[in-house]
C-alpha cells in the first residue's frame, strides 16, 4: 500500500517523520534546561543576550526567588543585584513596562521607596491608566509611612506619606 501512495505523500511522510525526530532530539537535549522557570530564562538569556522578553523574565523570576524564607539577607541581596542588572539591560535595549515594574519591586524590597515609586510611575508613562502602578504605588507609600511611624518616629512624615496615597485613590480602606 506504501508503493502505492504517489511519491510526493510519501516524501512528505518521510519529511514530517525526521522533523518529528529532530524536535524530539532538541526536546530530550532541552530537558536539564527546564529546572524551573528561573534557570530556563537564565539560560535562554545567554543564548539571546538581546532579548527584552529574556532579560525581563530572569529580572522578574530572580526577584521571586527571593521569597525563599531559607535565604540569609547577602543571598537576597545577591539576587536582587542579578534582577536589577536584567532589568537594567532589558531597558538598555528597549524601555518596557516590565523592567520598570521589576525595578520597582526590587527597589521597594531594599525599602527604598522613593525610588520604587518613580519606577511603578514610569509604568505608567508607558501604559496609561496603569492601575497595578497606582496599587503598588500605594502600597508602598503605606509600607514607607509605617516605617516612618513606627521606626523613625517620624509621624509627620508618615501622615504626608499617607496624605499622597489618598491622592492616588482616595477609596483605598487601607489608607484610612
């Protein structure tokens, strides 16, 4: 019945089979490679040093990884320098919402909130009407009033912390 097939079908056949292979052949070879999200980007990212998508994915997958609650504070920091580096180059490239969305998360983790909130609001020159710019903006502007409050005794700064998140969204429950 083979022989019977005209010759076209059956080099089509024979085409698909051996692209069949070979993809299996890359799937099998690419399987250490998919540890976990963080270690496919990282890899990915040497393959295309180019790529703004890449350098996003391992900024934001290494800031994640930081929430690992077994971390000593030099390993955190560490990861945070990597994930700031990424950031930074994927913005070299070509300024995108997501390098400034991780550089905010970054920036927020070492508390250093001023800075957080100029990158959650570059968001937004990017996009708009951005509200997981204006929520994280707010939320640090909460996170900073509290550390003024309680651990610099700074109530004055606080309540003018406060005052700019009820600017930003004067319905928020938690501000008031």
């Amino acid at each position: 019945q083979w022989k019977m097939q005209p010759v076209a079908n059956r080099y089509s056949f024979l085409v698909f089979g051996l692209l069949a292979l070979l993809f299996s052949v890359r799937t099998i070879a690419r399987k250490t490679d998919w540890k976990d999200d963080l270690h496919l980007a990282q890899i990915d990212v040497k393959k295309s040093p180019n790529s703004v998508r890449l350098h996003d994915h391992v900024s934001e997958e290494m800031y994640k990884s930081t929430f690992d609650q077994s971390l000593t504070a030099e390993q955190i920091d560490e990861k945070l320098k990597v994930a700031e580096e990424h950031a930074h180059k994927s913005l070299e490239i070509k300024p995108g919402l997501l390098a400034y969305q991780n550089l905010g998360n970054i920036y927020f983790t070492r508390k250093k909130f001023s800075e957080a909130i100029e990158y959650y609001q570059k968001t937004k020159e990017i996009l708009p009407g951005y509200a997981i710019a204006d929520q994280n903006t707010v939320y640090t502007l909460l996170v900073w009033a509290q550390e003024e409050s309680e651990k610099k005794n700074n109530h004055t700064r606080a309540l003018e912390l406060l005052q700019q998140a009820l600017t930003i969204n004067p319905n928020d429950a938690d501000i008031l």
